[in-house]
C-alpha cells in the first residue's frame, strides 16, 4: 500500500504512537480504482480510517468490530450490551494488544459475522463480542450492510458506517 501525506500507512501497526489518537485518514476512491476486478473494493468509493489504541487487552484479529473505549479514541472489543453508537471501527488488520494502528470507520472492508446474511442486510453489534449479524429489521441501528453473500461464521464483506 502506498504511503500518504500523513507519512504512515493505514497498515501500519506500531508499540509507540505515530499519530494523534482520533486522527482521521480520508483514502479517495481513486485508490480502489486500479485494484483487480476480482477484489471486490474496487471502484467502492473512498474509505476513511481512524487512528487508534488498542486497549482490549488482547489482539484484535480482522473482521474485530471495536468500540470506544472511553473519550479517546482508544479501541476494545465491542460487547454485546454496547449500543452499536460506540463502534468506532473495524479491524482490517491484526493489532496486538497496547499496540497503536488504523480501523476502518466507513468504507468496503470486511467484518466478523457470527453467521449466514443475505446481501443489502443491515449489520447489527448484538450477536457475539466483536461480531456482526444481520439485523432483522430496519428499524434498528445498524453499523454497516453485507455486500456479499455470507454463508456462516467468519469473515465476510460489508459496507461499514461506525460513528463511535
């Protein structure tokens, strides 16, 4: 991945801090524009990602859905019982526990479902720590929508929108 003006890439997972925590990276749609045809975020739309610490204790592997831990934009595994509000991001790549990295806050990425959804389905936090399911209904919050067809447990691809 190409570096950017912020001199650190969205990748990029470090023991000292090389941000100020909240720092908020918009990648343009340009970006996704020379991927594969077959990667399934190309011409997705731009991306943004927030700077954070993950303060969970223990690694965020990805697919993690993170919420605020606090005022700072410290991350930790959401839990079930957390309105799907505090979800700050997700993980797209692994954080070790005290560590300081990017979580994608709105864009294409993958996250952690806890089982089958069908495509356009809302994405709700209340299945499992750090999981997503597909909401039953419109009516309630969501974090974000599957974008394609997820078959189980696992890693799938959704069109996340966290404001934690």
């Amino acid at each position: 991945m190409a570096m950017t003006a912020m001199g650190i890439a969205v990748v990029t997972v470090s023991e000292d801090q090389q941000a100020p925590l909240g720092f908020v990276h918009v990648e343009p749609a340009s970006a996704q524009a020379g991927l594969a045809a077959t990667d399934t975020a190309q011409d997705s739309g731009g991306r943004v990602w927030i700077y954070v610490k993950n303060t969970s204790g223990i690694a965020l592997s990805p697919g993690t859905v993170c919420a605020r831990d606090g005022a700072e934009a410290n991350a930790t595994i959401q839990a079930t019982t957390n309105h799907p509000a505090k979800v700050i991001g997700v993980a797209q790549h692994a954080i070790a526990a005290g560590y300081y990295g990017f979580l994608l806050r709105k864009g294409h990425g993958q996250a952690d479902y806890n089982g089958a959804c069908a495509v356009t389905k809302g994405l709700v936090t209340s299945a499992g720590n750090g999981e997503v399911s597909a909401s039953p209904g419109v009516v309630e919050a969501t974090v974000g929508h599957c974008t394609i067809a997820v078959g189980g447990a696992g890693l799938g691809y959704a069109y996340l929108n966290c404001c934690g």
